[in-house]
C-alpha cells in the first residue's frame, strides 16, 4: 500500500510540474469557446472576479466561468442591449455596473442573484451632462463610481466624474477636467481608467488631437480618497496640479490604462497591443502583441483585463479589418485538461484512492 501511494504521489507531482512548465513564457491564444460579440454590438468587456472567475459581457448577455482557467462560459443574465464600454466591479465582489457606450445607458447587476434585464436594471445619475457619454469606469468604495466621460461637441472635451450607484438621485459630479486647459482647435478625448487592489491609486490619460490631428496622450496618477473629497465637498481637482505625470507625453499607448496588477505595474492598450509599464520608475516592462500587421498600425485593437487570483494576463482584441473580437488567454492555461484544476486534482486523488482500497479487499 505504501509503494502504491509513493507512485502516486510520483505520478501526481509529475503531472503537476507538467502543468506549471506550461506556464513559462508570455504567449497567447485565442479562446474558441469565449463570448463574441453580439450583433450590433462590437467589443468585449471582462472583467475578473475575486474567485478568479471571469465575467464577460458581449453586448447581450453576460457569461460567467464555472471555474478559474476553463475555457467554458455559463449564460447568467441576458438582455443587456448596447456596445460595451465597461464593466466596473465594486469591491463587495458581487455589484457590477456595465456601460452601453454611445446609448449612455448604465446598468446595475447583483452576481449574488444575477437576474436578466428588466427597466428596474437601469440606473441614470441625476445631473449627468448632456452631449456625454462615458468611456471607462471604476469604483473608488463600494458604491462611489468614477468615471471618464467625453463630449462629442464642436470641442471635443473630457472629464472625470463621480456618482453613487446605491443613490443614483443624489447626482453627478465632476471632478475634475482631462486635461486641465485645452488651446485653441484641440478636443480632448476619454481614455481608459485603472485603479489598484488597495483603492489607493487611480490611473488616467489624457488624450488631446490639434487642428492638425497631431495627438499628445499623458499618463498620470492621482490618489482615490482625493477624487471622494472632491466628489464629497463638490470640488473640482486640477490635472495639472493633483496628477502626478508618470513618463514623458506619448509614452505610453493612447487608450489609456485598463488595469493594475497585483506587483502595481499598469497595463495600458491601444492599437499597438498593450504596455506593462511600472509606475514607480516610469518603465516600460514589456509589451504584448500577439498579433501584428506592420504595415496597418490601426488593423488591431488591444484591451487589457487581469485576473489577480491567477496571475492571468487576459487581451481582448479586435480586428478593424474583419470586424471580428476575441479573447486571448496565455496560451496553454486554458487547456479543457481535467488535472489543470482543483477539481481535477481531487478527483484524480480520490480515483488513486480507490484503486488502492480495492487492492486491498
């Protein structure tokens, strides 16, 4: 019996190391069996949730893993018509807004008891203006949203606002202006936003085009509590003077940044895949892109999401030529192999077990 559980435990921490050498270097593939998007709609937004499920909207209806890494997708709740600008996950882990882009509907969903559609399901901040529509969005506590918010006037302009999802009817505010001043014959455009796990940090860009279509995009920093102060005391913060700038102007991909990992480094998308750049030392520690087309910079759309309980760099990526989106994983993760999971694992133990007990009668 003993030389039995030795093999076992052999083959067992065989397959184990096997599975975590799959996990060596930085490449990605497609997930066939994840969401697409639903027509009209044409992008992606997933977002991770704190068992290291992910959460992905297609423009209809919104999927769920049954378990971290498997490349299968459970319908949840449906109805969620529009283009999906964002998901926003508030820190209680079950309360998600999700952002229709140009329809400029917002939706509430409770994962705790997820239910599909209903006109109960729409929330509008009172005061929101007129003329916007939000781009990006994520929770700075457990009901208070701030989001990047853009004007498509004659002068295109753009701002940070914050509201409370539980009290829509208390209103919304601007924070503060992206960026601070615009000269003549500039717009400014929303970008993404990224916040870190401890709700101390936020992440924004600027993103100004010239008459000449000339672009200038600036990273920066600001701290969580200032932006709730504002939002409290119904201040507007400066970017020139409550943004700290994190490298030189046009650094950094335009689309700004998406998401923080857990080591702090920021992940920023845009045409040209996504950056992972350290926020501390302004570095830029790598870039990802899995797909390119050197001759069309515009053929590819880059946006980050990332899993913290796995460590998983997630692309979604969307092809402007073909007008198709997908998810890409790191390739090998997301392999339907029964060992590459808790599951899988026990169940593998308790089938060894067995065969032993049997041995023995």
């Amino acid at each position: 019996m003993m030389y039995r559980l030795k093999v076992a435990t052999v083959i067992l921490s065989g397959i184990l190391l096997l599975f975590s050498m799959s996990c060596g270097a930085l490449e990605f593939e497609a997930l066939l069996n994840a969401p697409t998007p639903s027509s009209p709609a044409t992008g992606l937004a997933v977002k991770a949730l704190p068992d290291g499920c992910l959460l992905v909207w297609n423009g209809s209806t919104i999927y769920r893993e049954p378990l971290p890494r498997a490349d299968t997708f459970k319908a949840i709740a449906t109805g969620y018509a529009g283009d999906p600008g964002f998901m926003a996950l508030s820190p209680d882990g079950h309360t998600v807004l999700l952002a229709a882009g140009y329809s400029k509907k917002l939706y509430l969903l409770d994962l705790n008891n997820p239910q599909s559609y209903s006109p109960a399901s729409e929330i509008a901040p009172s005061g929101y203006p007129g003329g916007y529509s939000q781009y990006a969005g994520v929770f700075l506590t457990d009901s208070l949203v701030l989001m990047d918010s853009g004007s498509m006037a004659a002068t295109a302009t753009s701002e940070l606002g914050v509201f409370d999802v539980l009290n829509p009817a208390a209103g919304y505010r601007a924070v503060m202006q992206k960026p601070a001043t615009l000269a003549p014959g500039d717009n400014s455009y929303s970008a993404c936003l990224a916040i870190d796990t401890m709700r101390a940090s936020v992440y924004a860009m600027s993103y100004v085009l010239d008459a000449s279509w000339n672009s200038t995009a600036q990273l920066k920093r600001m701290d969580a509590s200032a932006l709730v102060l504002a939002f409290q005391t119904s201040v507007t913060l400066s970017w020139d003077l409550d943004a700290t700038a994190i490298g030189a102007a046009n650094a950094f991909f335009t689309s700004g940044p998406s998401e923080v990992m857990s080591n702090g480094d920021v992940l920023i998308g845009g045409s040209g895949g996504v950056q992972r750049v350290n926020p501390t030392t302004h570095e830029l520690v790598d870039t990802y892109t899995p797909l390119s087309a050197p001759l069309d910079p515009w053929h590819y759309n880059y946006t980050p999401s990332y899993n913290p309980e796995t460590g998983d760099v997630m692309l979604v990526i969307s092809d402007w030529h073909t007008h198709t989106t997908q998810l890409y994983a790191p390739r090998n993760t997301f392999e339907p192999m029964p060992v590459c999971c808790v599951p899988g694992v026990v169940a593998l133990l308790g089938a060894l077990a067995f065969a032993g007990r049997r041995k023995l009668c």
